[in-house]
C-alpha cells in the first residue's frame, strides 16, 4: 500500500494533490489573515510558497507525504493547505500537519470535513491503524480544532522543535486509532448536518 495522488471530493470541500499550479492560490489564502505571522504555526511567507511546493512534491516522491490543496466548493478558492506527512506505512500510521486555512474559512465546515476525507482516506482505503496529529502547545485554537475532531491527546513532546524565531516548541501529540474511526466517523458526519 502507497499513497496516491488523490482528488478527495467532498460536499463543501475539494483536496487536490498540490502543484505549482496552486501557488498563486495558496498565496492568496495566506494573505487572508497574515497566517505567517502567527508564531504558532509553521506557514510559509508569500516568497516561501514555491518551496513550500517544492519541499510538498519533493516527500511525496520520498514516500513521505501527499499535500492538499483546500478548495472551497462554493467558490472555488484556494482556502489553505493540508498534508499527509510522516507516513510510516508498515506500521500502519501517519501524520496530518501543515494544515492552514486563510482566516475566512477559519471555524467553517471547511476544516472538518477536509480531516473527514482524509480519515476516510487514511483509515479505509490504506487501512491503517493510526493518525497522528500535533500542535504547537500555545495554540489553543488549533488544540481545541484537533479535539473537537474527536482526537484523543496523549501527551506533550517538550523541547520538541525550534520555530523560525528560535522559540523552543512544546508540541502536543493526538491521535485518533483505528477501533475509534466509525464513531469518529459518525461524529464528523453529524457536525457537517
């Protein structure tokens, strides 16, 4: 089982394998918001996006990941990004990370049924046994977006990383399991009603 370049196709939501076909999109999405100057995230700045790109194409040849481009049906735009990442296939799991929403689609349905897709993804078409997803510990809102999700935290990996300003990050570890996914699953369903 590998990870394929994909379209998941959804109600309000469309993930599209990123290209550089996206970087002006993605530029646009940034903007709204100033997402990278939100010191507990890792967004590029708009001169960054095409390595950003480049870095997203370059894992997924590696096995590594498969990134998204987050499209808003109901206008087409580019809302964001998200990604597979970390992926350790025979061990059956995976990382969602990188996600980022212009601040317009911040606390839309967008979010929720985007991680939906990539669940069902993850959980049914290469049945894995386990999705990670991590946080920067400062940034409740992004904690509280993972547990409404239905993730459980397991704990915090102190002195995890080294942001771009130099900060040393706490991050926050949440996973959701294989034996959870139908009533995970439910849970979305319902939220997106």
């Amino acid at each position: 089982m590998e990870l394929e370049r994909t379209v998941l196709d959804g109600r309000f939501v469309r993930l599209e394998p990123l290209s550089k076909l996206h970087e002006a999109g993605l530029c646009d999405a940034i903007s709204d918001g100033k997402l990278w100057e939100l010191f507990v995230t890792l967004v590029p700045t708009i001169d960054q996006v095409p390595q950003f790109v480049e870095n997203a194409l370059e894992a997924f040849d590696s096995g590594d990941g498969l990134a998204f481009a987050t499209i808003d049906k109901a206008t087409g735009r580019i809302a964001g990004s998200t990604r597979f990442m970390k992926a350790n296939l025979p061990n059956k799991r995976i990382e969602i990370g990188y996600t980022f929403l212009g601040k317009s689609w911040q606390r839309t349905q967008i979010n929720t049924e985007a991680k939906l897709l990539m669940l069902t993804y993850a959980f049914e078409k290469l049945t894995l046994n386990r999705v990670e997803l991590l946080t920067d510990y400062l940034n409740e809102k992004s904690r509280k977006a993972i547990g409404r999700l239905g993730a459980k935290e397991e704990g915090i990996l102190r002195n995890h990383m080294v942001m771009p300003d130099g900060r040393v990050r706490d991050s926050v570890i949440y996973s959701i399991i294989k034996n959870e996914w139908v009533g995970v699953k439910q849970h979305l369903i319902y939220k997106l009603r």
